[in-house]
C-alpha cells in the first residue's frame, strides 16, 4: 500500500510538472501542522453550523463542530485537537433541500439532541472562534448557547482578501483547489478542518500566513454608520456604496448601514454630509470589535 501511494504521488507530481495538468490531493487532516518551538500559543476554536435554514430567528441548528487548535499572535497553527460534533433532532422535520445541502436525513436526526452545557464546557477555553461565513454562525450560535456572546469572533471567509490573492471564490471548496487539495464537503467537522488548513497556508500573492492575516483584520475596530432618514433618492448611491439595509423590526434603526474601518470613519461621514445628505448631520455611530462582530446583538 505505501509503494503505491508513493506511485501515485510521483505520477501526480510529473503531471504537474508538465505545465499541462493541476493535480488535486484529497485533503489528509492533520494533528500538528507546525512542530512546537516554546512560542506562546492561544487556543481557537474553528466552528461550523448545519441548520434548517437561513433565519437564526425561526430555523435550528441540526450539527454544531467545534475543532480547536493552537496558534501564536504571527498566525502560525500548532496542534490540531479532537473534535466536538454533534447531531440535534429539530422541532420540525428537515426538508429534502436540507437533506440535499447537508447529508443529513430526518432518520440520522431522530432522538439526536445537544446539551448547550457540555457546548459551553467544549468553547470556554477558547481566545477565539472562527467561522467561514461568522455573519451567519455567530447568530445562531448565540441563540443556543450564551457562552459564544463572550467570545471574540473572526471569519475565515470575509476577512482574508481571497480575492485579492487570485482565488476564484470564497467557498471552502474553492480556497482548497487553490491549494492543490479537495474534501468530502458540507459535513460540519469536515469544514471546520478544510477551514483550519487553508488558514494554515501561506496566500499565494503576499506570502502572508492567512491567519495571520485573520488575526491582523480582526484585530481592528470598525465603526457602524447608521445613515438614519436618508434622502430616498439616493438609496441606489448608498447600496453601491455597500450600504445594507435594516428593516428596523429588530430594535435597530430603520435605515441604511455600512461598517466601516476605524481609519476611514472621518471621510465616510465627509461623503455622507456632502453628497447624501447635503447639510451638516451627525450619523448615529456604534464602534465594533471582535467581541461583537457578526452578532446580530449589534
């Protein structure tokens, strides 16, 4: 068996080699990523939701994953520890869609449940929970268990430039082909470890360890600006903008809202007095950081 693989992987790299062909490599997990060299590591928790839709209000979680690992403040992983992973039977049946999306079927779900203590035993060590698409994960997170509110959050799939770095998309999937590799997709604990080895990876235009990169993004207060009672002419300019609008049913404003960087704060509320409103206002402004970032709390 091991002649084999060796086979394999010297005809895979010759295809390489030859400029004509991209070998994908099925992503093999790994429990240590860097060798330990006494530097000061962090525990983070990469987490992964599967749920029965998209509204963290009305839908349910039906797989919760939880991988921690070690880092260091420059982005390096160390040691990737055993997985927390769980089903939960919903109050209502799953839809075939659901099934479709996730792999799971009503028949795997049936009598399966999740105690929110043992999730809050499993995350309490943890300096930080990463989640590729947080905007999503956090909300739901928080409604089943108070400890995720007094964590700092980062997302693996907004704040890294992927783009920026020639990647063709932001899918786990995707940030894996770019690095050679593919997996068994949509399955909660295989995402959480497909998010922790693209973090693991050096990007591929500024040489940056990306979670070192994460670390640098989340890192950074932002500011949201709350554009209340704006002229509705101008909604189109605002949205262009990446303005999004709140319906106001949730205890927030009615109105549009952009979250902007710390440093960019004074020139967005330059363009909001001179080219929306046209008249001296004072935006209604709430400063972010990682401890409530991506929670809907804000």
């Amino acid at each position: 068996m091991a002649n084999e693989f060796s086979n394999q992987n010297d005809l895979a790299d010759q295809l390489e080699k030859s400029g004509d062909y991209k070998v994908l490599r099925r992503l093999t997990p790994r429990r240590v990523v860097t060798e330990p060299d006494g530097t000061s590591t962090k525990l983070g928790i990469f987490l992964d939701l599967e749920t029965t839709g998209l509204n963290s209000s009305t839908d349910e979680i039906i797989e919760i994953a939880m991988v921690p690992f070690t880092y260091s403040a420059d982005g390096r992983i160390f040691e990737i520890r055993e997985a927390f992973q769980a089903l939960r039977q919903p109050s209502s049946p799953i839809t075939p869609e659901i099934t479709k999306l996730t792999g799971l079927t009503n028949e795997m779900l049936a009598g399966r449940s999740v105690d929110p203590a043992d999730v809050a035993a499993f995350a309490a060590p943890a300096a930080l929970i990463i989640a590729h698409n947080a905007r999503f994960d956090r909300p739901f997170s928080e409604n089943f268990c108070d400890v995720f509110t007094t964590k700092p959050w980062a997302c693996s799939m907004s704040q890294v430039p992927w783009k920026d770095e020639g990647f063709d998309g932001t899918r786990l999937s995707y940030l894996l082909v770019g690095f050679g590799l593919f997996y068994d997709a949509h399955r909660a604990t295989n995402d959480c470890l497909a998010g922790i080895e693209v973090l693991s990876r050096r990007l591929p235009k500024s040489d940056e360890l990306a979670l070192a990169r994460l670390l640098t993004e989340a890192r950074k207060a932002t500011c949201r600006i709350w554009a209340e009672n704006s002229p509705y002419d101008f909604k189109d300019i605002l949205k262009a903008r990446g303005y999004r609008w709140n319906a106001g049913d949730n205890a927030k404003p009615k109105s549009w809202y952009a979250d902007i960087g710390e440093d960019n704060l004074a020139a967005e509320l330059t363009f909001l007095r001179t080219e929306i409103y046209q008249r001296d206002v004072d935006p209604f402004v709430q400063k972010i950081d990682a401890y409530d970032r991506f929670s809907e709390r804000v």
